[in-house]
C-alpha cells in the first residue's frame, strides 16, 4: 500500500518520526495501483527528486519538510496535473499545502 500523509502538528511529526503517532494527528491518502501509475506517468515524482534531492520511488520512505522544499513540490505537482490525472494529483496538492500551512511535511511511504 501506497500512503502518503501530513502530521497535522509538530508533535505528531515528531511522534510519526518513531512510528508513534495516532491516526487522528494524520492526514492520510492511500493510492490504489492505478493512481500510483498515474503519478508516475505524470513524472511528478521524477521532477521532485531531481529538484529537491529525495528519492521517493517504490522501495523508499521519504519526507519533505522544509518550506522551500515543500513550496518546490507544490509547485511541481501543479505543472504536472492534467485531465488524466488530475484527481490523484489533487490528493497530493491538497496534502502538500496542508503540510505548508501546517508547517510540517509531507511524508511519503511506499
């Protein structure tokens, strides 16, 4: 399974940092299959990497954290979206923003 999640507080990012945060403290999407592919299709995650040096891929658990990296991915995420996958995107740019408003980030385990 495919999730990727924000701590919805500083506490609960430290707390999912030692796999210990409650559910409530997280704002989680899984992806099915298809909407992994879709993501991928988009090269999103490719730009990402490349722009802001994180290796989210099929085997790695990564995070972004920084503000200007989260600002980055947004951005990204957002050239990336059209029609065919607009709705998984939208998952994740919502996800991306709430990590900037909450000031804490946005974490991808695959």
């Amino acid at each position: 399974m495919k999730i990727i999640c924000v701590p919805l507080t500083i506490e609960a990012m430290r707390l999912l940092d030692i796999n210990d945060c409650p559910d409530h403290l997280l704002e989680s999407t899984s992806l099915t299959e298809e909407e992994y592919e879709q993501l991928l299709e988009s090269r999103a995650l490719e730009k990402i990497n490349n722009a802001i040096g994180k290796i989210i891929d099929e085997y790695e658990d990564e995070t972004i954290t920084t503000p200007k990296d989260l600002k980055e991915s947004l951005q990204i995420l957002k050239t990336h979206s059209n029609t065919k996958n607009s709705k998984t995107l939208n998952k994740i740019i919502h996800l991306n923003t709430l990590a900037i408003n909450r000031n804490t980030g946005l974490f991808f385990f695959f």
